[in-house]
C-alpha cells in the first residue's frame, strides 16, 4: 500500500521523484481544448458560456446568475449547527487575515521632498468554487473573507450548476455568509474566460481566485496577463516528520486526510523510528477499511505515497524543505523548536492535536496553499493576493536641483538622453 524506504542518498530520492512526476506538462490536448473555449468565450459571450454549459454540466441553469433571494433562501434554509460552524470558522480566519493588512505612508524629508505609498482594495475579484459533488464551502471563506479585509468592492462568485440546472445550496450559505456579492451558475474553462473578458452578462474582473480541475487551471494559466490569477494549484500534498513520540494512529488518519482529495495527492512520512513508520503503514490499512473514498486513498498513496526512516530529525527537515510541501505537519517531540528551521512549507501543522483539517476548515490561516514544491517561492494566499500598491512623489524645484546632475549622467549612461533632457529643460534659462 505505502512503500518504507531507508533513507541512504539514492533510495529517498527515488521516491521523492515521484512527487516531481505529477508536475509534468500539462497535455496538449487539455491545452488546445482550454484555447478553443477562450476563444470562443471571447468572440461570443454568453452564448459560448451556454452552449460549453451545456456540453459539459448536462443542463443549462433557468438563468446565469443566482437571484438574490435564493441565495438568503439557502442561508435562511440552511441547518442552523452548519450555519454556526461557518460563522465561527469565518471569525478565525478574519482575526488572523485582519494582522495582515499593510498601511499607506507618506515620508516628508526636511527639504520639502515627499514620497509615500497608497494601498487599495482590487475593484472587482472572480471566485471560482468547485460545486456538484466536489463542493467546498471552506474554500468560499477562504478566498472571500481576506478579499473583503483587503476592501475589494465587489466578489463574483461562479460555480456549476448541479445535475438539475440548481445551485448547490451549501455553496450559496457559504457565500451568503461571507458576503459574496453577486453568484453565477458556470464552471470549467469557461468560467474563467467569462470572468477574465466579461459577457453580456457576467462582468469582467481584475483578478481570479480559487480551485478548481485540470481545465480551470489552465484556463488560469493561459489568461495570466488579461486577468491576475491567485496561483497554479496541483494536486494536494502532506508532508509529515515524526520521531519515536508520534502516534502511528494519528499520522495514518492525518496522510489519509490529503490523500482522499485525488488519486494524484500526494502522502509522506519522514520519521527517524523505523517502528513509527511500520506501525503507521499497518494503521493505513486498518482505518482505510472502513473509509468512503477508500480506493482513492490506496491509489494515492500506492503511486505518491511513501515513508522515509531518516537518520537523524535534521536529515528529515533537510528533505522537508527540499520537497518544500503543500502542507507540513511537524509530530516531533519538541515540534516548536522546529518553527525557524522550515523554509518551505504552504502552512505547517505543530504537535500532534494540529492536525490538517484543522487549517482546511477553522483555524484562521488559509488553506490555500502553494503546490508542487512551489512553496519555495510562492506564499499561501492572503490579503495582499487582493490589493494594489502606487508609489507617488513630490519634489520641491531646490530638491530637484540637488539631484539634477547625478540623474541626468545615470541617464546617458543608459544611452537615454530624453530622460536626461527631462531634468535638464526645467534648469535652462529663460
């Protein structure tokens, strides 16, 4: 079910590549398939969004957008214990996303120079939510509610219609909730293209944010550049470091918790207890049995799936921070002394009751996270995904004339006399 390995220099490596695998090129036929709907979307509008509605989801919706007294239809209709649960989760993630909003400045120098920087909330952000049987209402707070911190004025959320041309109703609570302003019923590549180019019906934003399949990632991918996109998301992926303290128990339920998303997730165990790690496999095959997506779960784990017994806890951070993983749960009998050493990490889980689930759903941090080892580089989303930064300055004529000569010469030194002359025409006599 889940290979262990001993970590010697070439046999950690080669289940590890197993990780980089998932990551090959998109295929060219998704790609050319994703061109056409663009294109199409683009030349016609709602009329392609209808007919790719149709092909793909079965059913056409009575109308595009979701009236407004459906959705506090749904919320009103909503069990009262789910509405709670969404509330209090909405609560944790804007008291942790309210600590990162930036402040505008202005710096005045003694001369008279003043210079600054001016934060805005984006105009308008598209919100693509998986709906039908792959619906997550988390992932409608999780990109909501950091958008309304940032001051963004209006949120466009699309999402499938459900095999009856309905909305799902856990989505529209979701969103009635976290104050989504307007809802439309369209998913896939097309979905993207309406949002990135705007139809005579659905309106064209500035940024788009969320999940979605292979197709919604590459539409993404491919209007970078007409539309900001939040990221390109892969399969998930969980990283766990154990030592001889941690509960096999616990970390089979916690690899199994990222490796029921896809067959392509992805579930790692790095322990320095070849015990931990023969304990924990045979955990894996005891509570699989009695789990809903038990042959998503094997599959996952047999093909990006391992256990890695390293030879020391410095060993398993060093691989940690190379894989650089989605999420990162630190089972170690000190797990906070390991807060400074994990460079790359989407969010990383410490001691054995912060479990992953825990950030999917209610902690406060966001759940969504850089894939594929792109931690590296990228950062989980957050409020500054949804603002936009302008500098400004203001110089006096004296201030000016001080640094006239020293930018005129950085100017011909770049061959580019029109910027010299720029500073040279406001000094010349009259």
């Amino acid at each position: 079910m889940l290979p262990i390995v001993m970590q010697d220099g070439q046999s950690e490596k080669r289940l590890l590549s197993a990780l980089r695998s998932r990551s090959a090129e998109v295929d060219k036929k998704v790609t050319e398939s994703v061109t056409g709907i663009i294109e199409a979307v683009k030349e016609r509008g709602d009329e392609a969004v209808k007919e790719f509605t149709l092909k793909f989801d079965g059913k056409l919706p009575d109308a595009l957008e979701v009236p407004r007294e459906e959705i506090n239809d749904a919320l009103t209709a909503a069990d009262p214990d789910f509405v709670n649960a969404l509330l209090d989760a909405m609560n944790n993630i804007a008291e942790f996303h309210q600590r990162q909003k930036h402040q505008n400045f202005v710096d005045v120098k003694p001369n008279g120079v003043m210079m600054g920087q001016r934060i805005r909330g984006l105009k308008r952000v598209g919100l693509y939510v998986p709906g039908g049987t792959a619906a997550y209402p988390s992932s409608v707070l999780m990109n909501a509610v950091p958008a309304k911190i940032a001051g963004v004025e209006e949120i466009i959320m699309v999402t499938p219609p459900t095999k009856d041309g309905k909305a799902n109703p856990d989505i529209l609570t979701a969103a009635a909730v976290a104050g989504v302003d307007r809802i439309f019923l369209l998913g896939g590549a097309q979905a993207v293209a309406a949002l990135a180019y705007g139809t005579e019906t659905i309106p064209k934003v500035d940024k788009i944010v969320g999940p979605g399949n292979i197709y919604v990632a590459t539409a993404k991918k491919l209007l970078y550049g007409v539309v900001d996109i939040d990221m390109i998301a892969g399969p998930s992926e969980i990283l766990i470091l154990a030592d001889e303290t941690a509960n096999p128990k616990y970390l089979a339920a916690d690899l199994m918790s990222q490796a029921e998303h896809d067959v392509l997730a992805s579930a790692i165990l790095l322990t320095t207890s070849k015990e931990i790690a023969e304990k924990t496999k045979e955990e894996l095959i005891r509570q699989s049995a009695t789990l809903s997506r038990k042959e998503i779960i094997e599959a996952s784990l047999r093909d990006f799936g391992g256990i890695i017994v390293c030879k020391s806890k410095e060993d398993a951070v060093y691989l940690a921070n190379e894989v650089a993983p989605e999420h990162l749960e630190v089972a170690f009998e000190n797990p906070l002394e390991y807060i400074g050493k994990i460079d790359n990490a989407g969010s990383v889980f410490l001691g054995q009751f912060a479990p992953e689930p825990l950030g999917d759903y209610f902690a406060g941090p966001n759940h969504v996270l850089p894939t594929g080892g792109t931690a590296r580089f990228f950062s989980p989303l957050g409020v500054d995904a949804f603002v936009k930064r302008s500098s400004f300055i203001y110089y006096t004529k004296d201030a000016l004339a001080e640094a006239k000569d020293e930018i005129e010469l950085l100017a011909k030194k770049e061959g580019l006399t029109a910027h010299a002359n720029s500073i040279h025409v406001r000094f010349e006599e009259a």
